[in-house]
C-alpha cells in the first residue's frame, strides 16, 4: 500500500448506511459496490478495481467466509478455536465484541455483555477473560485473513473458555455502538472509517458502564419526552414491529440495573 495515498476515500462493499452517512458528514469519498458477499469470484471484481484506486481492501477469500456462517464455524472447529469441544449450555453468558481491523492488525474497541433487560458495556469480565476472548476474536479474524473494517463477534463464556458462536464484517446492530459511545466516549462508526481509510485508531478504555434496556409493550411517553427524563443518554423509540429501547449509565452494573428499574413503569406502559 502507499503511504501517500488519500486517506479521505475509503471502499465500502455493500455499505451500511451509518457508515454512508458519517462519510457525508465527515468529508470522507466513498467508493461502493454491491456484490452478493457469498460469491467469491464477484467479490473479485470490484475489489480488485478498489486495490487499483489505491483503497484499502479485503481479500475476497476472507469476506466470504465471514458472511457466512457455516463457514465460521469451520474455521473455528478446524483450527482448535473451541475449547473443550465447544458445547455452549443455554445458560453460558454471552457476549458481543466489536474490533477494527487494519492493516491485519486488529484492535478490540468494545466487549457487550448479554443481560436479561437488554445490553450492559464493558462486559463485567476479569481482565484475563476480557484477554482470552479478545485471544480469540483476533485468532479467527487472522485465520480469515480480514484485513480491514469493523467486525462483529458473538461469544459463549463456557467452562472451558470463550467459544465464538459467530462473527460477521460490519459494524454492530444499535445500540451497541451507543453504548460505546456513552461508556467511553468513543465513535465506533468513525472509527470504522479511519480504519478503512487505512489509519490505527486510538485505544479505548471504558470509564463508565452502559445499558441498554429493550422496552417491549406500549410506551406512555413520546420518545422525546423520555429523553429529557433523568439519567436518560439515549433513546429509540418502537419502529416497524421491533421494540425501542433506551440507554442509561452510571459507575457500576448494579447502579446502571437500579437507573433502568426506575425508569421503566415511567416509560412502559401496563398490558392487561
């Protein structure tokens, strides 16, 4: 790669909007295509003419092994990424991990917990778990050869040890990203583009703890009327038969459930 390149024109395959928009409103040119990620000769095409351009790109080998999820699974198993077998029990917390990748180098910037209200960010894992899994998130990540861009990681914390149950280029579904954002101060959707513009992002470390509580039923409040409630940072209303959810911190897990239990009867509404 050139080290004189335009690092303020990036590639995006298939490109989420979020990403489309922080472009426009950072100044970054985007060059697109849309390609069926399954297909690894089509893939071909357009990277190959994005390599020409002088943008970062991925291999198409490892694009289509992560949008499909067999193909993970493979990789996985056949590269002993699965500690003990790999049995994942229904009751193994789970977690969701976020890195960027460039130049190969990939960089964890977020670890999510699963929670039953919703999502809590940083995970509350000791650090050598945090270390194990960001271990293998970036094992399978090599073995794929992805090279540049967000990814999206799902774990199982077994007995045994962290077990991927899946992974996918892009960025993460909402809220993670803001969750990031509220517990350190972090923009994961500008920092995907750094990354594929060919530029190491900064270190993250989380100073606060976040969640995202899923708000199922009719709510009693207008979506702005819960933002401006106490302690509310963020706030998604209802929309096309998924439910909203609303975002709160606070210095602990225990001071974020206290915050999300006392703000739900203000917000949802009773169901006979």
């Amino acid at each position: 790669m050139k080290e004189d390149k335009d690092v303020r024109r990036i590639f995006l395959l298939n490109p989420d909007q979020r990403l489309l928009h922080e472009a426009a409103h950072s100044g970054v040119q985007v060059r697109s295509a849309q390609v069926d990620a399954h297909d690894e000769s089509a893939l071909r095409v357009p990277l190959a003419e994005a390599a020409e351009a002088g943008l970062c790109v991925n291999p198409a080998r490892a694009l289509r092994m992560l949008s499909d999820p067999e193909a993970v699974q493979r990789l996985v198993r056949d590269n002993r990424l699965l500690p003990g077998g790999g049995e994942v029990a229904p009751d193994d917390p789970r977690l969701t991990v976020e890195t960027l990748s460039v130049h190969g180098m990939h960089q964890t910037v977020g670890i999510t917990a699963r929670m039953p209200y919703g999502l809590l960010h940083p995970a509350p894992v000791t650090d050598d778990t945090a270390a194990e899994v960001r271990a293998v998130v970036t094992g399978l990540l090599d073995l794929a050869g992805y090279q540049y861009g967000p990814a999206h990681t799902g774990i199982a914390l077994t007995r045994r040890g962290p077990v991927i149950t899946g992974c996918r280029p892009g960025l993460a579904d909402d809220p993670v990203p803001e969750l990031i954002r509220v517990a350190g101060g972090f923009d994961l959707t500008a920092g995907a583009l750094q990354v594929l513009a060919g530029q190491l992002v900064d270190a993250v470390r989380p100073n606060r703890f976040a969640a995202a509580a899923v708000l199922c039923g009719p709510w009693r409040l207008e979506a702005a009327e819960v933002a401006a409630l106490p302690q509310v940072r963020h706030v998604s209303p209802p929309a096309a038969g998924r439910p909203g959810y609303l975002v709160v911190d606070a210095d602990s897990p225990e001071g974020v459930q206290r915050r999300l239990d006392a703000l739900k009867p203000l917000v949802v509404a009773d169901v006979p």
